[in-house]
C-alpha cells in the first residue's frame, strides 16, 4: 500500500506541526497491508471465541435481529446487520478490487503480455487444482457444490505477509504475487457470477442493465465528477441484489465503467502552475486576515481544482476507499463471518468431514501444487519467464502463501453451505489451512531472504579467457 505524499512542515503554521504529524503517523497506520491483515486475524480470533462461550446467542443475535432499512422510489429494502455487511459493504470491497483490476489492465504488469501470461496462467492453475482437489474428496457427495471455497486465496493477507518482509524480496516477485492475487480474484468473481446465484430474476437483471448501460455512457460522455457514478452505482446495486446475482458484483461493474485516465492533458500542468505560482503571491496582502484574502483564496482554489482534476477518478477513488475498506468493511466482515460454533461437534467429526478434508487440502496442497506447476510449466515451455531476482524456491514461498484463502473463500462460504454446522466445518478448514500456509510461505520467503543476504563463502574464480570468448 502506497503512502500518501506529505505536506512539507515548513510551509505550516507552528501550531499546525503536532497536529499534522499526528495526522500523518495515522495515515502511515492505515497504509500497511501488514497492520490491516493483524487486525483482520484479530477480528476473526475474537468471533472464534465470542462463538464458543455462553455470549453467542446475544452475537448471534446481534446480526440477525438488527436491521436497517433504505427507500429506493417506491421500493423499501429492509436487510439485516449481517446481510447489510455481506451484501453491501462487501460490495465496496469489490469495488477495490474492481479498481485494483482496471489499474493492473491500464498500467499494471496486465498490460504486457507477455509479462501477464506467467501469473495469469499460474492463478489459473491455483483456481482448478483446489477445485480438483476439493472435487475428488467431494464429488460424490451431498456437498460437491463447495468446489468453490477453496479456489480464492486473500489479497491482503498474501500482500501483508509478504510485506513483512520489505525490501528483502525482490521487487519482481512483489509484481508476481499481485498481478497473480488480481488474475485469482477476476477467477473468483466469474466463479461467483455463473455458479453461486440463485433464483434469477430476469426481470430484475434487465433492469441491471439500465443503470450499467448509463454508467457506460458517463464514462463514453467523459464525465470525470465520482458523484454520477456512485448514484447511478447504488441503482445498480438494489437491481443487482434482487436478480438473485449476488449484490457485491456490482461493485465490480461500477469499477470497470469509472475513467482511469485524467481530465487534464498532463503536459500541460507544469506550464500552467508555472504561470499561476508566480502570480499567486502578488495577491498576497500581509496586512490582511487569512479570511479576508480574497484574490489569493481564489487562486488557490483555482489550483487545487485543476490539482483535483488531474487525478484520475479510478485513483481518487480507490484513496477515498482505502482506509474504510481495509480498517472497517474487512474486519467487520471478518468479525461477522470468521466464527465458528465448535459446541456440539466432536474433534473427531471435524477432522474427518470431507468437506473439512476437502477445503483444508484444497488449499494447503492443491493451491500450492497448482501454483507452482502452472508456473513451471510455462516457463519450461518458454512461454515466458521467471521475473528478474525471482528463484524458484521464492516461488515455492509464494505458492504455499497463496494457499491463504481467508476472505474470499469465507465469502464462498456463506454462498455453498445453507447448512449453518457445514458452513462451520467449512470455515475451521478455511482457518486453520490459511494459518498453516501463512506461517509456511512465510518461513520459505524468510529463508530465501536471508540466504540472499548471505555472502557466498568463496568468491567467484575469475572467467578464463576461453569462458570470456564463448
């Protein structure tokens, strides 16, 4: 996660330094991917114990029994607390990872692609091979239809973890795992879309298609104003949540249509605060009060209008998002949905469910497995090639890491199981695969980075002349 630029205390008011730089250390905080996946755990330990004392009916309680409710026109939508977590403000994080795709296709490592083919290809073997997996504990069974809790792993945690790391990894091998996490989510959400909906509305999924077609038409007309976008988005989203296709793909759609180019043509911007910089300080008066500084107000507010403008929507956007997504939606689901009732199932009972044994290897063998080979088969063939400062055992790290399947495969989940206690079975497996990933994939990218920073014991013997000439 990118810090925001600072503002330079010279330029500030002595009273005003203590202030910013409170406000900066909390910016800092909510920056770090590794801080957000700490307090995502947190929330989901705190769930898992809440869950399994005699407070549960009240927990319970609490995110079924409290609703909330909106008005649309004429439509009154009444939700609970749970649904209001799952269904909306999890559609704000798909909105993020909606962004997080456009940015990848437009500047991101997806625009080359022969740079893109490698962790495209290499998510797509870490989608099918848990599914596989999953399947062939499964497939005769009454529960074949969690094929799909398995295949997703975590963006944040897998970014977090690998964040813990620093600059001790090298920066290929960053590009590698988000470029792969992004491909993995465009997977998962197809796989939510044409396999997890139910009950379609065709009615209600035309009437999608309104609200979708004019936030094309926004974006087609060059409106760069968020507001449109958002107003027409939350349209989409009521259309969406009553088609029977779950709501947060909406999310998604509402990321693809908002522009990710600038309003302003870019090289025009340093001419133009050129000129205005040097005239703004003429239209300073020493003699009056800041509020009565009329002409240098207004051309402050010039600049920052074309400062404003010249920031895509995608990027002010995704700022805007960032800090509630990752420090509120994200815990709080977390919080909601982590837990499990272990109370009236056996150790025994757990351990030995299939769809326990499925969701557990699934992602602790058959994500890895399918990592690893989907990304040595393509650079084998030579189709592409492994980044640069990437060895294969930081591939190794990184494929056991992407068996971290917290969020999404949570999120899966609750669209599988109607039964409450397989759900839960379901969810033990989804924890305790992602901790026993999380720690190994750590442990490999942690020894492959000090080995790095080790000096060989003896130095390299110098190229012969016949070595020099081949």
């Amino acid at each position: 996660m990118t810090q925001p630029a600072q503002i330079h205390e010279d330029i500030l008011k002595p009273g005003a330094v203590r202030v910013r730089r409170g406000k900066q250390r909390l910016v800092e905080l909510t920056h770090s991917s590794t801080r957000a996946t700490m307090l995502m755990v947190g929330a989901a330990l705190l769930a898992f114990v809440i869950e399994n004392t005699p407070a549960l009916p009240y927990f319970s309680e609490l995110w079924h029994s409290v609703h909330l409710a909106f008005g649309v026109g004429g439509l009154d939508v009444t939700i609970s607390l749970e649904h209001f977590i799952n269904d909306f403000l999890m559609a704000l994080f798909f909105l993020m990872v909606g962004l997080e795709i456009k940015h990848e296709i437009r500047a991101g490592e997806l625009t080359e692609p022969r740079k893109a083919v490698l962790p495209i290809v290499a998510a797509a073997g870490g989608a099918l091979m848990p599914a596989l997996v999953y399947l062939a504990i499964n497939a005769w069974g009454p529960y074949a239809g969690g094929w799909g809790v398995p295949m997703a792993n975590d963006i944040a945690f897998c970014l977090g973890l690998l964040a813990l790391l620093g600059r001790r990894v090298p920066a290929g091998l960053r590009a590698y795992l988000s470029t792969l996490t992004i491909a993995d989510d465009m997977i998962a959400i197809g796989v939510i879309a044409l396999f997890y909906t139910q009950d379609l509305s065709l009615p209600w999924l035309l009437a999608a298609c309104v609200p979708l077609a004019l936030l094309v038409a926004l974006n087609r007309c060059h409106v760069y104003d968020l507001t449109p976008y958002l107003v027409v988005g939350f349209a989409l989203w009521v259309c969406v949540l009553f088609s029977g296709v779950h709501a947060t793909l909406a999310g998604v759609l509402l990321a693809l249509t908002i522009p990710a180019r600038s309003e302003i043509e870019l090289d025009r911007v340093g001419r133009w605060f050129a000129s205005h910089g040097g005239s703004i300080e003429s239209r300073y008066d020493p003699g009056e009060p800041d509020v009565a500084q009329k002409e240098y107000l207004r051309e402050v507010y010039s600049i920052r209008r074309v400062s404003s403008a010249s920031i895509p929507p995608t990027i002010r956007l995704e700022k805007a998002l960032h800090t509630f997504v990752y420090f509120v939606v994200l815990p709080l689901f977390a919080f909601s949905n982590a837990g499990v009732v272990l109370t009236g199932m056996s150790f025994g009972q757990i351990v030995t469910s299939p769809v326990a044994i499925g969701v557990f290897l699934g992602l602790l063998v058959g994500k890895p497995a399918g990592i690893f080979l989907a990304t040595w088969i393509t650079v084998r063939t030579g189709v592409s090639k492994l980044p640069t400062g990437v060895e294969w055992g930081h591939i190794v790290g990184v494929s056991v890491l992407g068996g971290v399947g917290f969020t999404m495969a949570i999120f899966v989940t609750n669209l599988s199981f109607a039964d409450l206690q397989i759900a839960a079975v379901a969810k033990t497996a989804i924890l305790a695969a992602s901790i026993v990933a999380g720690l190994i994939g750590f442990m490999i990218l942690r020894r492959e980075a000090l080995n790095a920073d080790v000096p060989s014991a003896e130095p390299a013997a110098p190229e012969t002349e016949s070595q020099t000439s081949a």
